[in-house]
C-alpha cells in the first residue's frame, strides 16, 4: 500500500511538472531529444535513461503476464515509458493490484 501511495505522489508530482515544462518549452519534444543526442556527453545521460526504461518495460512485461493481464493491459504503460520514461512505469505501480504490490 506504501508502495501505491509513494508512486502517486511521484506520479502526481512528476506529470505535473512535465506538462509545465513541455508547455513552456521552446521547441518541440522531438528537437529537444535530438539535441540532447547530438553531444556525446548527453547522449551518455539518454542512453543511461533508456536502458533504464527498456529494463522497466521487461519487467512490466513479465509482472503482467505473471497477473494474468493481456498484452493491452501492458501496451500503454510501455509506450508512455518510451516516450516520458518514469511516468510508465510510476502509472502502472499505482494501478498495480493490491495483492500483487505487496510483494514487491
């Protein structure tokens, strides 16, 4: 239950600073992820958060499958990971199962 709360609030906290910042931004997202890629010191920090979301995804995979969730249950959790990273997988804790959250 700890684990739900504490996911919200990040969750909360975390999507509403990404919709500021995404509606002050100069550019759109796609320009500023090729920026960000352009510099190899960056690039390393991207690359970094990717690996990280990919391994996320994996284990979204699996706990869902292990749920007995179809894979539409899963889709959009992993698409809001590719796209916003830590917002995937902060969702799909906080509509994680109960009974399943309390193992992790």
């Amino acid at each position: 239950m700890k684990l739900r709360i504490t996911s919200a609030i990040l969750l909360f906290i975390f999507t509403g600073y990404t919709l500021y910042t995404m509606s002050i931004a100069e550019q759109s997202l796609l320009s500023f992820g090729y920026q960000l890629i352009s510099s190899p010191d960056t690039a390393q920090v991207v690359l970094d958060l990717y690996i990280m979301a990919f391994l996320a995804i994996v284990w979204m995979y699996q706990d869902s499958k292990n749920s007995g969730k179809s894979i539409g249950y899963f889709l959009p959790f992993a698409l809001l990971t590719l796209v916003f990273v830590s917002i995937g997988p902060l969702l799909y804790l906080v509509f994680k199962p109960t009974e399943v959250a309390t193992k992790i």
